[in-house]
C-alpha cells in the first residue's frame, strides 16, 4: 500500500540553511522509489495558520517512506533544514 510523506514549511528561520538542504536532498533519493506530487507550488490553507510550503512524496510503503526518513545520507541532510526552518512531517498510509 503506498505511503505518503509530507512535509510543511510553517516559518523559516535561516534561508541559508534551507538552500544548503534542497542542494544536498537529492542525493539521499538516488534509488529510492518516490514520486513527488507537491513541491512548493501554489496552496491555499482551509484551516489552522498559514504554511509558507508544501512538499508531498509517494512511497511505494511506510517501510520505504521510514527507511529513506530514517537513512543516515538523509538524517545528515535534514539537520540543515532543521536548522533552516520550523517543519511538520507525517508519514500517512494510503487506501487501495
């Protein structure tokens, strides 16, 4: 069953920091079976406070999703957006 990770920019803090990610990111997603649906594009928010960004990928499982979230080549990446921004991620299972 596919998974889904998603991720919101809620504020940024240092853009620096955020550029040194999104430089870095792709080389933790060489050979790993995602599908970006969303990335940054225009969004509207229904409820709750704005978000300034919105990222959504299509894993082929949560076991794929956790294992590339959870891969040292990735979590070496995140610190930079940890340290760029203020973020949420989930980790939601699809239905069939």
């Amino acid at each position: 069953m596919p998974a889904y990770i998603v991720f919101t920019r809620e504020k940024t803090l240092d853009q620096t920091e955020l550029e040194a990610y999104w430089s870095k990111v792709a080389t933790t997603l060489e050979g790993v079976p995602l599908k970006v649906l969303a990335a940054y594009g225009p969004h509207q928010s229904l409820e709750g406070p704005d978000v300034e960004g919105v990222v959504i990928a299509e894993f082929p499982s949560m076991s794929e999703a956790r294992t590339w979230y959870e891969s040292p080549a990735y979590q070496e990446v995140a610190k930079h957006r940890h340290r760029g921004a203020i973020y949420r991620g989930v980790i939601v299972e699809g239905v069939q």
